[in-house]
C-alpha cells in the first residue's frame, strides 16, 4: 500500500478517534444527571414511552436542572416552576428557538410553529395570531363557537355512545370554521376525520424511537424509499393534510378576490399576506398550525374531563350541584357562568394537573449559552419543561396521584402550605417564554363551555366497555397526553333539559 494512503488512513483514523473521544460524555459546567455511556450518552436509558414519568424520577433524583447526552446532542430537563421562569421566560431571547423532527420538516415543508423564533416567518406569523385572538376578535367568533357547543350537546343527546367522536367533531369544526370559515356538522367520512387520520401520521412520524435517527445522522435520510417505511408513511402524510386543506385554503382566497368573505381568520391572513411579508406557501401553512394548535389538544383535554367525571361520581355530582345552585334546569349555560362556579374552576385547573395534555412541553432549543445558577446551557441544547413532574410533586401537592379538585379551592395553585411555589403560575401547561401559547385563552373558553354544558345536560357513568380508566396505560404514547377509544353512558338529567337543547340547537344559525 503507498505510504500516502497509509498516512491518510492513519490521518483520519486520528481524527475520528479524536472525535469520538467525547462524544456521548457530558462536558463540564452542564446540569448533573445519569452516567453516560460512551458514544451513546443516555440513548440506552432514554424511555421510549411516557418520558416524563422517567424525567421525574431523575428529577428526585438530580433536582430541578438535570442533563441528558443522546449521542452528542444536549437535553436539559427543567423540572421546577423556578427554573422554567428563570430560563424560559426570563431568558426567553435566548431559548425559544425549536427542535424540528427532519421527518416533519419533510412532510410539512413550512410549518411555523417549529420556525426559529428570530426568523421573519415565524414573528409574522405570530403577529397575525395575535391580532386574531386579540379579545375583540374572540367575542366575535362566539356565535360560531356557541353553536358548535349546541350541536355537540344535540349530538350527545341521539347518540351518547359515541362522546368520543363527538368531541373530536366539536373541536375540529370550531377550528375550521374559525380558520376556513367552514364548519364540519359530522365525523364519519368528513373532513374532521381526515384531521385526525392526518395528525396520526404526523404523531407516528414524530415519535423518536419509532424512526431512525435522522437527525444525528442525515446519511440515512437518503435510504431508498423500499428501505426506509417512514418515507412511505411521510408520502401518506402529505396525501391526506393536502386532501384536508386544499380545497378550503382555496374557499378562502376565492373569497377575498370575490370580496364574499365569511369573517374567518385566514382571509384577514391573506388579505394581509404583502403586509406580512409571507409567500402563498407560507399563508397556506400558518392555517394548518392554527387548526393543529387549536383542534387535538382541546379534544384530549375534554376527553380526559369526561372520563374525570366517569371515574370520579362524587366529583361529577359536587360540579352539578353547584351549577344547579346558580342555573337551575330551565337556562342553558353561558360563558360568563363560568366565573360563578368556583368548584367547576377548580376541577378544571385540577385536570390539567392531574392529567397534562403536553406533560413534557414543547422542546424549545438554545440559540446561545444560557447561565442558570452554576450551570450553563450550550449553545443548541434542547429543553424540555418537565410539567408532570412539577404538578406530581410531592414537595409541592398533597397526595399528587389523587384527583382532588378540593386543593384549588385551599390555595392559589393547588399547593400545600409551605410549598415553594416561586413561578408557578396557573397557565404553565401553556408553555413558557416567547412560545407562551397564543391561543390559551381561546382554548380554555372553549374548555370551560363545554365543561359546564356537559355537566349541565348528561350524567355519566361507566358502561360494560371496561374502557373507563384515567390509568396510564389507558392513555396513547406520543408527546401529547391523550386518552385511547372509549365509550361510556351519558344520560339526559332530564326531558326538560333534553327539550331545551332541541329548541336551542333548532334556532342556532346555521353555519
């Protein structure tokens, strides 16, 4: 062999190795955590279902700033309200860029909420959001939503077995109709349907263990599609999301030229599109993060709220009595009820306790090295806001495995007396810094109206299915918190409500 090529092997041998040397081991100044394994970091004892359940053991374990190393990349788990306000709102310059999945950024080609938080688009796009959830556009959106609200207690009361789809009816048409100005009056075989077969893919595609490693490794990104089943699944993906937007992205911009608008919030985006500074691409694919954003976690959080009630009959009765006390039987709920009823506010908070919809946050990723306390976050570290083990603390909440709405009623935040409660804040669950949710108040009007319609019209209770359970293994794996197909029983409390619900869904306007 000439003496050149053994020199360059042993040339780039050296450097390999010399790559390798760390790689996998946590460099100095990063927040404790468990041993690493060389090369590999913590990829072995990373949990593939249910992380936070983990991320709070070593929690207990490390405290309320721990790091992981998968491969070379940096995890940071907050795991304290404290270090959340420290390094997420505080810092929120510095640590509200996004972790984007390669697989995503392949289907999704322009998907906002993902976008680097300096980037034009995404300030674009959250100005727009922001200027459509201001409050005088969410009270202009209230008949729409009110009827929806109707209907879905219409639909319970001809078919109560079928909540489950129901609720995701409900939530898919309130967001459609606010972003296309298109609403969805039934599930099988509609465009709500569609949705949620579309978000499935979207989820499979997201779930890191499911996938090969693309982002550690961008060679394999270039396998032969026979090879690599997350292409095929991406292509399906792509398929169904352009089946379910298409047509309504072009309702919409027919609407502006033809100056017959319906009010919804994407023509104000188009219509405003030059101002933006945002290509048509772009416009389509802020609709499909408004419905996405507004649509599933608003479903699994009223799913897991009915099965609350299933499960927990003495809570359930405490909610209708105190509605009862303030309505009575002949009046259907209205939004302002809500700040009447202390006990049903109290469940509510204690839900998103109890049962997170995104227990692990949105990662957010660092743009430039972060100090907090004696530790630094590098440069492109991803951090994950560990919600459960915060609202599963034992230092923080008595009995935290128990459904207690009770304890909201004791104290601001549900905590103990004593507890530290340094940046807790009621709407952590929403997210933290610059990637705060700009739709939380929308979501939990919408919440709260159907909570204290639901509880209003129908008693519930467990039917022969045996798929009533608030266990975690009832619940889906995946980043959001969300509960398996279930059927239970849904009752009329009685006729005069049931006659009640048909004249006020018969007088709706028709959307």
């Amino acid at each position: 062999m000439p003496s050149a090529l053994v020199g360059i092997l042993v040339a780039t041998t050296v450097f390999i190795a010399f790559r390798l040397r760390n790689y996998g081991r946590r460099e100095q100044g990063l927040p404790p955590g468990p041993t690493t394994t060389p090369i590999l970091g913590n990829v072995l004892q990373f949990p593939r279902e249910f992380p936070f359940l983990q991320f709070s053991q070593w929690a207990a374990e490390y405290g309320e700033i721990y790091s992981l190393k998968v491969l070379d990349q940096t995890m940071v788990i907050l795991s304290s309200a404290r270090a959340i306000k420290d390094v997420l709102d505080k810092n929120g310059l510095s640590t509200s860029d996004r972790f984007m999945p390669y697989t995503i950024l392949h289907t999704e080609g322009i998907y906002q909420i993902f976008d680097n938080a300096s980037t034009h688009r995404w300030r674009a796009m959250r100005k727009a959001t922001h200027t459509l959830l201001a409050p005088d556009a969410l009270r202009s959106y209230w008949v729409v939503q009110q009827t929806e609200y109707l209907r879905l207690l219409h639909d319970v009361l001809e078919s109560p077995k079928d909540i489950y789809t129901h609720v995701k009816r409900t939530t898919a048409s309130v967001m459609a109709t606010l972003v296309y100005g298109k609403s969805i009056p039934r599930f099988a075989g509609t465009k709500a349907e569609l949705f949620f077969e579309g978000t499935k893919c979207i989820s499979e595609l997201a779930a890191p263990f499911d996938q090969p490693p693309l982002d550690f490794f961008p060679i394999l990104r270039h396998v032969p599609e026979r090879y690599a089943p997350w292409k095929s699944l991406s292509k399906k993906a792509k398929q169904i999301r352009n089946a379910f937007d298409e047509d309504l992205f072009l309702q919409c911009e027919e609407a502006v030229r033809s100056g017959k608008r319906t009010g919804c919030s994407l023509e104000s985006v188009i219509e405003s599109q030059t101002e933006l500074g945002l290509s048509r691409d772009e416009v389509r694919a802020m609709g499909r993060v408004l419905l996405d954003a507004g649509t599933e976690t608003s479903a699994s959080f009223l799913h897991s709220f009915v099965m609350a009630m299933v499960c927990y009959p003495e809570i359930q009765l405490k909610a209708q009595a105190e509605i009862d006390q303030v309505l009575g039987s002949d009046q259907l709920p209205v939004l302002e009820d809500y700040s009447n009823l202390p006990y049903l506010n109290a469940l509510i908070k204690e839900l998103h306790r109890f049962r997170p919809i995104i227990p692990s946050g949105l990662p957010h990723v660092a743009s430039r090295d972060t100090q907090y306390s004696s530790f630094v976050i590098p440069r492109g570290s991803i951090i994950f806001m560990n919600i459960w083990g915060i609202y599963h603390d034992p230092e923080l909440f008595d009995d935290p495995e128990s459904f207690i709405p009770e304890r909201y009623l004791l104290s601001e935040f549900g905590t103990k007396p004593g507890a530290q409660t340094e940046g807790l804040r009621d709407n952590l669950h929403f997210g933290a810094g610059r990637r705060i949710c700009p739709g939380a108040e929308m979501a939990s009007r919408n919440i709260a109206m159907n909570a204290i319609n639901l509880l209003w019209a129908f008693n519930f209770s467990k039917d022969q299915s045996g798929t009533c359970s608030m266990r975690l293994e009832n619940y889906l794996p995946g980043l959001e918190f969300a509960l398996k197909p279930f059927t239970c029983n849904m009752e009329v409390r009685s006729e005069a409500r049931a006659s009640l619900i048909r004249r006020a869904y018969g007088a709706a306007p028709t959307l």
